[in-house]
C-alpha cells in the first residue's frame, strides 16, 4: 500500500493530549495502526502521556524541540528516532521559532 500524505486532508488535534496548540496531521487509520506526517508549531505540543496496548515510533523529518522520556528530558533534531514501548510515557515539545515536522507510527494491540 502507498501512502501519499502530500495528497491527504489535514487533520487538527487541539490540545493534544493536554499539550499546548494543536497538532496539524495526516494520518491513515486502521484497526492496528494509526500513521502520521505530523507538525507542530512554535510554542505547540504533545503532551505527557502513557501509552496502553501501544507503541509509538516518532522520527524527526524538520525543526527542534524536545521530548519528556519517562523523567528524561531530551533535545531533538532531524534524524533522531524515538520510541515509546507500551506502559511507558512521553511528550514531544516544539520550543522553537520553526516548525517542527515528524513521521510517528502507533501500533495498537
């Protein structure tokens, strides 16, 4: 299957899991997955949150920020991946002046 995110509908998601502004996503949905071109912008957020029969994989295409790792807080950047077992929590926080574009991948059992 092809996923041409260039040619799907924007979807808003305000407040996302309490975080700050919304996230702006395509996706495409499934009984098990839910795979998304993401982009947060300046000052926008995901917030704290546990994952329950999922996992998360969040790769950074554009832009900084920084991601709350259970109690780390980690700086990111193009290139770097980040993962998100099931039981375990996460945010993702854009604290720059650019936006900051990522592909993630939740997986639900």
């Amino acid at each position: 299957m092809i996923l041409e995110f260039d040619k799907m509908n924007d979807t808003i998601l305000p407040n996302f899991y309490g975080g700050e502004k919304e996230v702006v996503a395509k996706m495409f949905l499934d009984k098990r997955h839910r795979i998304m071109f993401d982009t947060l912008a300046p000052g926008a957020s995901i917030g704290f949150h546990k994952h329950e029969n999922s996992d998360e994989v969040i790769y950074i295409l554009e832009g900084e920020g920084k991601t709350v790792d259970g109690d780390r807080e980690i700086r990111v950047k193009p290139g770097m991946g980040l993962y998100c077992e099931d039981d375990h929590c996460h945010s993702l926080v854009n604290d720059t002046d650019q936006d900051l574009k990522f592909f993630a991948v939740v997986t639900y059992y």
